[in-house]
C-alpha cells in the first residue's frame, strides 16, 4: 500500500511517499519520495499576520505538484496538514478553501497538541516503548511541541510559539518562552532515567554532521560546540563549511538555543535522534487508521 502524508510548515513544505509492506506482526515502512521546498510561510505570517499572495501561489503550486507525485506513485490514502504559521495566519482558511477548490487537496489545520500526538503516539506506540521514560522535542519554524511520558502515561503534551523563523525575527514573546521553561521543569521533577528525543530538519542535520552513531545521540557538550562554533561563522561560511542550503544555515542557530535550553531544563545531557517528523507520523497513522 502506497501512502501520501503532506506537511505544511512554517519554515517549508514536505511530500512523503512512502509503501507499507506488512510483515509477520510488524509492518515495514519504505520511504519512496520525499520533496522538501523550503516556502518559509511563517516570514509572512510572523511578520504581517497573513500569507502574502506570492507565497499562496506558490504553495497552490507545491500542492498542485504533489498531487501529480501521488498519482504517478499510486497513492492510495493521503493527509495533508499544516501547522504553526497557517495556524496564525488570519487568510490561512481561505487559503485551504481555495487550494481544495482548484486540486481537490483537502488541507486540515491541526492544533499543536494534535502535531504532537502525530509525530510521537503512534512512534512509543510502534517501537513498544509504553515504559519508558521520555521527553519529546519537535523544533520547528513557528513552534516548539513538547511531549512527556512516563510510566506509560502522558504527562505533557503541548505546543509553544517557539520556533526558529519566529526567534530570527524577534517574534518569540519571552512569556511564551518562560511558560515552556516552567512546563518542562514541572513536568519532569521526580522522574528518574529521563530521556531526551529530539526531531525536526536542524537536529536531523547535526546529527548528520556529527557523524555520531545512530544509538549514540548527541550531548549537550556536542550541542554546546556546534553553537559556539555556528554563532561565530557567517551564514555564507556555515553553507560553505557544512553545506548547508541557506534556509538551513539562517535557522540552525535559533534552533540549538531551543535544544540545548530544554535538555539544561530537563536536567538531562544527552539527546536522542531517531529521525522522525510530522509526514512520518502522518504515513503510520493513515496505515494503523484503515487496517
């Protein structure tokens, strides 16, 4: 079965195409395409409040172009989700509305608690982690989505405008920061062999540049020094020296300050980096929904 999930960010926009081939009790999930333009919706929005008509043609275009992936690949079931800058963007229904009109795309705008629930519920589900101890942390353009569990129970699971777009144009009420700071202190006080799990494109890129193992993370003494390191450099000498798209390099920075500030929150030194995301989510639970 081939299965579509779209992903519309603040930062950019992603097509998943991926088949779900079961075997024996498990079910195996193999990455046929994934396109990632970088549309950076949340300048508009962070900005102005509103999607500009530039960046709405050009996203009716992605859609447009996505649908015609999918049909080439034969995709059977799809979900198209947007996230935190359609959440603010005062024209985002509109937007939706007229995108279904003219492809037939039908786009939902979720909440941030349910961007959560996305990308983490069915990853403890499908790796049999009911037990484990772990803090979820999704860094993306617009907001920041926090999920806690422990002894197989959720204990947080939120969403903060703290992004990387909206912290590179001031956009980031210190409020807003505070109240994630105090959630995280609150919500792992007393709980014992924590774990930190990161995801989103910048953790994803420093993990690749690291060269760590897979099982091995990253510290907060790696973080610390790619911070150091990155605040020093130019963006053109940050896509020069790890080359990195510009988009990338803008937004690598801000990020780490948001990492690296939840694992000195939590009390913990390691992050881990299984590489998952919203469109990830998207294809497991369209598979687990229909079977």
């Amino acid at each position: 079965m081939n299965l579509g999930a779209i992903d519309i960010g603040s930062n950019a926009v992603r097509l998943l195409v991926a088949q779900a081939v079961p075997y024996e009790s498990e079910v195996d999930f193999t990455k046929l395409s994934l396109v990632r333009i970088p549309l950076r919706l949340g300048l508009d929005v962070f900005q102005e409040g509103r999607i500009g008509e530039a960046k709405a043609e050009a996203l009716l275009k992605c859609i447009e172009s996505f649908k015609l992936i999918m049909e080439v690949y034969g995709v059977e079931r799809y979900r198209a989700c947007a996230t935190s800058a359609m959440r603010d963007a005062e024209n985002g229904p509109a937007i939706v509305r007229n995108i279904a009109q003219k492809t037939g795309i039908e786009i939902n705008i979720i909440t941030g608690k349910e961007e959560a629930a996305i990308i983490y519920d069915t990853h403890m589900k499908e790796a049999g982690l009911d037990e484990v101890t772990r803090l979820y942390v999704d860094v993306g353009g617009g907001s920041t989505e926090l999920t806690l569990y422990a002894q197989g129970k959720r204990i947080l699971q939120d969403s903060y405008n703290v992004g990387t777009i909206r912290m590179m144009h001031g956009a980031v009420n210190p409020a807003v920061w505070d109240e994630m700071k105090a959630a995280v202190k609150r919500s792992v006080k007393g709980l014992k062999s924590l774990e930190v799990i990161g995801s989103g494109g910048n953790i994803n890129k420093l993990f690749s540049i690291s060269k760590s193992k897979q099982n091995e993370g990253l510290s907060k003494g790696d973080l610390d020094a790619f911070y150091k390191e990155l605040m020093g450099l130019s963006v053109s000498e940050r896509m020069h020296k790890y080359n990195l798209r510009q988009e990338r390099a803008e937004v690598i920075v801000p990020a780490l300050q948001i990492y690296t500030s939840v694992l000195k929150w939590a009390g913990v030194d390691c992050i881990g980096v299984p590489r998952i995301g919203l469109a990830d989510g998207l294809i497991r639970e369209l598979y687990y929904q229909g079977n």
